[in-house]
C-alpha cells in the first residue's frame, strides 16, 4: 500500500512539472514571433532546446523517485544457498561368516544389549574330574561316603553323560565343545582351536589347571601316576605352543596350595588328581577320601570369601564303563556318570533328571560369563544347568 502511495505522488508531481514547462515554453514562443529579429535566422534550435532541457530537470527526478520507491519496499531475505548432499553408506563390519547383505537404512540405530545369564552371579567356577565310574558304582554306596553326603546337601545331576570312550576325547569335549576326531589316548594329536580359556582370557577371566604330581608347569610327557591323556590344555596349540602363557597356567597342584595361602585362586579352576586318587589306580574309598580332604580345604577358602565371590564346585567323572547316551551323542557314548553341583546358591538336596553331557558342562560355564558357545556347546539340544538354582 505504501508503495503505491509513492508511486502516485511522485507520477502527480513529474506531471505538474511538465505542465509549468509547457506553460513556459508557449510564452517563450508568443514573445519569439512578437520580437522577430529582422536579420535572417538560422535553423530554429527551440524544438531541441527544450527537450533537452526537460530531460535535464526529469532525470534527477526520476533517480530520486527510484530510490524513494526502493526504500519503501520490505527487505528481502538473504539469499539460500543450496548445496547439493549425497547419502553415503560406509560398509558395516561384522563377525559373522556370512556374506554381508546390501545396506539399507535404518530410521532408529538401537543397540541391544547382551541378555543376562540366567545363573547367579559366580566369581569362582572349579571342576574336579574323577576317573571312570557309572552313576550307579558311586551315588548310593558307601564307599564314596563323602560324594554321596554332598549329595544330599548340595545338587546332582541324575542323568548326566559322558561323550566317548577312551578318556582323552572327554576331557578335550569338556574345554572345546568337540572332540575333534579324536578317538584315542594320543600324545601328539594336537588341536589348533579355540577352547574355553581362551575365552575366559579375552573376556578378562583368570583360569588355571591343577595337575597332582605333575613335575613342572606345561610338562609333555606321562610318569607312574601322572598322564597327559587327563590335561586337555596341552593338546590346544595357542595354549601349548606360547611357552610363558603355559607355564603361568597349566601347573602341578601344589601349585594350587600357595594361591589359596595367598588368596590368589582364580575365577576357573580345572583339578585333576593322579592316577591313584582319582579313582583309576586305586579303590573308590582311597579316592573318596582323597576329594574330602580337597573340598573341605577348597570351601574353607570358597565360604571364607563367599558373602564378595560367590562359588560352584562341580564334581565329576569324566566316563563310565558303560555306552549309554543322550542328547543327540552316537547310541553308543560314554556311559552315565555322576555330576555335583556344591554351592549355597544351589538347591539343597536336589536331583535334576534332565538329560546332561559334558557339552552341557562347558555350556553352563560359558553362560555364567556370557562367553559365546564353542562348538557343540552351541547345539539347540546342548541343555545348559538352570533347574538346580534357587
């Protein structure tokens, strides 16, 4: 509206001004032929003189109504500069093995945490591994006094089964989830595999195996009651083969007694006796006896410290003398044996009938520490230990 204003006002003046010049310019003309000279004039010059002079006076005129007109107008905004964007998705690593799909765009990034364990809360897990019985020679008679009184108070495991015969292939399912074809008491068939302590070491576990009579720590070799067909860490090559993380790890068991002096037991512990007290040298009570005087000194010190780092002892066999078989294992395994689960978080006096191997044993461990599953641990009919827990 105000432009328009403007605009009329300066359109009347610019048309008064040119009234009064043409006003001017008739008089001028009138008094031109009234006072004609009488000498001959030249070409008459007053049709180019006044149009000059007009646009002489109108330009000022005009400039200033331009500028008049501009300033009334709104401000305009500041100019956009548009850029033009392109979307770039940058490649997505993955630990999967399988090819990795085409991007795609996701409206909300959500991160999902990892589910917590349905176990209690375990500081220590320590496995002590017997030698050859069935779960009928061992739970109800009375030479495994100490066995079947811990039964009683703490949880068994009815129908627990071994994977194979002979013995070495049980111990290395305990700790790699397979038993990698072997099917003997073989000195030299290594394995270059992850196993369990790997696992724990990457996840910030300490770990150690316990080996009684065992001359040296990473010792290769067998005495009169010292095998290395029971110590599954030396047939795994990045435990065996890096000498200095051997010997911090795989130690005789007297080694067993200072760490727990100087309340330095770590988080797994793997204990193995010899071949006398462990039931396969010697008779069951001589064995029997053996383990009590280990367990009373290891819940000593387990329920010394339990209120900060809650504990599982387990106890078992690592074959019987049958071939009975569960769980998707060959008809013919490793027979049935016992399995003890001694802690105050456990139920008391409770028996567990689901059908258990030692694939379920290092499932259950790797569950307590949400490591992921290794080898046939990962097995949808690999049942982990969840009905003995309070």
């Amino acid at each position: 509206m105000k432009l328009m204003v403007s605009g009329f006002s300066i359109l009347t003046i610019l048309s008064s001004m040119a009234t009064s010049m043409r006003k001017v310019a008739r008089r001028r003309a009138c008094s031109y032929h009234t006072n004609k000279p009488r000498f001959r004039q030249g070409p008459r010059r007053k049709e180019f003189r006044f149009p000059l002079l007009r646009l002489i006076v109108l330009w000022p005129v005009f400039l200033i109504s331009c500028r008049l007109a501009t300033s009334l107008l709104p401000p305009s905004p500041p100019p956009t500069l548009t850029v033009p964007v392109t979307a770039r998705l940058l490649p997505t690593t993955t630990a999967s093995s399988f090819p990795t799909p085409a991007a795609t765009v996701t409206a909300t990034a959500t991160a999902t945490a990892t589910p917590r364990s349905p176990l209690p809360d375990l500081a220590h897990i320590l496995v002590v591994v017997l030698e050859n019985r069935e779960f009928g020679s061992v739970i109800g008679r009375s030479e495994w006094s100490a066995v079947n009184r811990w039964a009683q108070e703490y949880a068994l495991l009815t129908q627990y089964y071994a994977i194979t015969h002979p013995s070495l292939p049980n111990y290395i399912a305990m700790m790699g989830g397979d038993t990698f074809g072997i099917h003997t008491n073989c000195r030299d068939c290594f394995i270059n595999a992850p196993s369990l302590p790997d696992q724990l070491e990457t996840a910030g576990y300490r770990w150690k195996g316990y080996f009684e009579d065992m001359p040296r720590p990473c010792y290769l070799g067998d005495t009169a009651t010292y095998v290395q067909k029971h110590n599954p860490f030396l047939y795994f090559d990045p435990i065996r083969t890096v000498n200095t993380r051997c010997a911090a790890h795989v130690v005789p068991l007297t080694q067993l007694e200072t760490d727990l002096a100087t309340e330095a037991l770590p988080d797994f512990a793997f204990i193995i006796p010899n071949q006398c007290h462990n039931g396969h040298d010697c008779s069951s009570a001589i064995a029997d006896a053996w383990l009590e005087t280990w367990v009373n000194r290891l819940l000593n010190y387990l329920e010394a410290h339990a209120a900060q780092e809650p504990y599982l002892l387990i106890i078992t066999w690592e074959e019987g003398q049958g071939n009975h078989s569960c769980c998707g294992l060959p008809p013919e395994a490793g027979g049935r044996v016992p399995l003890l689960l001694i802690s105050p978080l456990v139920r008391k006096g409770f028996q567990d009938d689901t059908p258990y191997t030692h694939y379920s044993l290092l499932k259950t461990i790797e569950l307590a520490w949400n490591l992921p599953y290794l080898g046939h641990a990962a097995d949808e009919g690999t049942a982990p230990i969840l009905a003995v827990w309070k």
